[in-house]
C-alpha cells in the first residue's frame, strides 16, 4: 500500500474520528435535550434511545481504531500475521453489535404512533445491511487467513531452498 494512501485513509479515519467524538459530545446531549421536551410515545424511550445511539458510536470508534491499527500492519509489512485477526474479529464482533443495535432501535420505536411503520422497516433493512458488512469481513477474513498460510508455506519453503543453496 503506498504512502500517499496510506496517509490518505488515515486523514478519513481521523475526519471520522472526530465526527464521533463530535456526536458523542454535541449531538447526543442535544438529542437528550429534545427528548425532555418530547410528548407521548418518546417519552418513556428516552434512556433506551440515548444508550442506542451512544453504543452505536462507541461501535463506530472501536471499528475506527481497529482499521487504523489494521492499516499499521499493511505500512509495516505485519499484516499478513496471526495477530492482524485479533483486529478483524474486533471488527466483525462491533459490526454485528452495530447490527443488532440498530435492530434494537427498530424494536424500540415500533409500538405506537411516534413512528411510521415504513421507518421502522427501513431501519430494520439498515441492521441487515451492516450484517450484511459483518458478512463480508467475515469472508475477508478467511482470505486473510488463507494468506497468512501462504506465507508461511513461503516462509518454509524459501527456508528450505536456503539450506540447499
């Protein structure tokens, strides 16, 4: 992986980095603001609906570690290691915890009229769609695995070869 992409996706991470922090801070109290304020169906949701939202950005900030550390690893010529899966698995394991959070959003605001049930369906599709991302690190994941063992077959074998020459 070059440098400039390297420093390119890293500049990502961070922007992204502190768009959470950012709405861990700002947004999330603001929410919370709007909520005490709220009548009717949303009112006894408000504590579920601030522990959602603040889970779902802690999700987003391990995931955001975990590809920095991951993008470390590829600069330093590492990735191709057992310990890279440490990382993958910390990903799969906040993508299906992001999954079934917004799951959990879906199952807070169906009952009642607060919200429509077509928003309700459309967030379920959103919990599919990030277990759907879980999925295919998932199968990423066994590529790298598949990897790691070519390497050390190659490895062994330029071993080998070194001991005949």
């Amino acid at each position: 992986m070059g440098r400039l992409t390297v420093l390119a996706l890293r500049a990502v991470l961070v922007a992204l980095a502190a768009g959470s922090v950012f709405v861990q801070a700002v947004m999330i109290p603001l929410l919370a603001a709007d909520l005490d304020g709220a009548e009717g169906d949303l009112v006894h949701l408000r504590t579920p609906l601030l522990v959602v939202f603040f889970l779902g950005v802690v999700t987003v900030q391990v995931t955001l570690v975990c590809v920095w550390r991951l993008v470390t690893m590829v600069r330093r010529g590492t990735v191709f290691s057992h310990a890279a899966f440490r990382y993958v698995h910390i990903v799969i394991g906040a993508l299906v915890a992001a999954a079934l959070l917004v799951f959990s959003l879906a199952v807070l605001l169906a009952p009642g009229e607060a919200v429509a049930p077509g928003i309700v369906l459309l967030i379920c599709g959103v919990s599919l769609a990030v277990l759907g991302v879980a999925l295919i690190v998932l199968v990423l994941r066994m590529l790298l695995a598949q990897a790691v063992d070519r390497d050390v077959e190659a490895t062994a074998l330029r071993a080998e070869l070194d001991e005949v020459i």
